[in-house]
C-alpha cells in the first residue's frame, strides 16, 4: 500500500478490491441461504396437503362407526404444531358441531397422537383412542394416562378449539 501525503498527514490508500471481493463472496453466502430457506419452505407447503391427508385417513379408521371425517378446520393457535381438527359428518349429514381432534400428548412412552371427538353443543371432548404403534402399546398408554394425560385434554380441547375458531385480533 503507498501512503499518501495530504496536507502533512500521511494516510494509508485503502484497498478498494479485497473489500469487492469479500462483498461478493457475502453476496453469494447469502444468496446460497436464500435459496436453501426458499426451498424449505416449497417443499413444507407442497408435503402439507399429502400430511393433512394421511392425518385424515388415520382419524377415520379409529373413528366410531356413523362419522365421516371431512376438511381440516383452520387453527389460529400456537398449538397447531401439536395439534389437528376436523369437521365431522354424522351418517352423512354434516355436522358443523362435530370435530374430531387429533393430539400429540406426551405419554410415558413418549408423544404419542391421542384422538378426540369434541361437540360444540355440549363443549366437551371424549377420548376415542391412541395411535400407538401396537395394541399392547395403547393399553399401557390407556391404563396409565386414564386420569391425567387424557383427561388432561379432555379438559383442554373446548378452550383450544374455541380459540382457534375465532378469527385472530389485529392489533
């Protein structure tokens, strides 16, 4: 680097391009994360129709006999991530009153996904079982949590989905 006399000071000329090139390397840095979050993002919204899918198809096998699930009801809540809700139909008239709800609880077991079949009328949920990887799984599951975990939510789910339902404040 030359120094430069100006007015009796000496000063160091600055580099001009080693800052150009640090700014392009930050600059394709940059455009490398862009692009890996922007595909992060295609891709979680293209999976989400084929995840509501098979949430919806795992609902209706467990479901008494009479219901027919239908579309996911929208959730304005923090717990979406924890939890699902959808419209029900009842010997095939649809019942805007009826959603069946799907739950990840925390077991002894580990989170497992607990459906729930909840009335608008009467502002309550009733346990229907838990998609345990084996029928010994859910028994044990059942037999230990019958009186917090699933009550639990039992209690939970009329506040969740009441909140959810309203349209979300602006401020």
């Amino acid at each position: 680097m030359a120094d430069i006399d100006i007015d009796g000071e000496h000063e160091e000329q600055i580099d001009l391009s080693q800052y150009k090139e640090r700014l392009i390397q930050y600059g394709i840095f940059s455009g490398i994360l862009v692009v890996f979050f922007a595909l992060l993002v295609l891709f979680t919204l293209i999976s989400r129709s084929s995840w509501e899918k098979g949430l919806r198809q795992q609902v209706e096998q467990v479901l008494p006999d009479g219901y027919t699930v239908l579309a996911a009801d929208e959730l304005n809540t923090p717990f979406v991530v924890s939890c699902a809700s959808f419209a029900l139909a009842r010997d095939g008239a649809a019942d805007a009153a009826l959603h069946a709800v799907i739950i990840r609880a925390v077991t002894s077991y580990g989170p497992f996904p607990m459906v729930y079949l909840y009335d608008e009328r009467k502002s309550s949920a009733d346990f229907v079982c838990v998609l345990a990887a084996s029928a010994r799984t859910e028994e044990s599951i059942i037999s230990s949590a019958r009186n917090s975990q699933i009550a639990y939510w039992e209690r939970r789910i009329p506040g969740i989905i009441r909140t959810a339902a309203s349209p979300a404040e602006e401020e």
